[in-house]
C-alpha cells in the first residue's frame, strides 16, 4: 500500500494480433486505447512494449 492507504497495481495486457490486421491494431492501441485508459483516476503511466518471438518466454 502507499501512503494514502490504497493498494499499488500493474496490470499487464497480452495480445496476438493477426498480422494482416496488426497496422490497425497499433494504431487503435496507441491513438485509441492507452489515452481512454490514462484517463482513468489512478492510472498514472503506460507503455508499450513488443516482443521479438512469438509465444511465451
């Protein structure tokens, strides 16, 4: 917990996305769906981050 007494969170987002259609999810993403979700009272800071292989680590 912090000092106001509310927990701290991450919350990390996994996605496979087709690669015919991976332009419009990147833009979607970015443009659309990280700024919706910075606007949210207590989300602070995202990013994005991409994998070099495909499947789990």
């Amino acid at each position: 917990m912090n000092n106001d007494g509310l927990p701290r969170a991450a919350m990390l987002l996994s996605f496979d996305v087709a690669a015919e259609v991976q332009v419009e999810h990147d833009d979607w993403h970015s443009h659309e769906h990280l700024p919706e979700r910075l606007s949210i009272p207590g989300f602070l800071r995202g990013s994005r981050w991409r994998a070099l292989a495909s499947g789990p680590a």
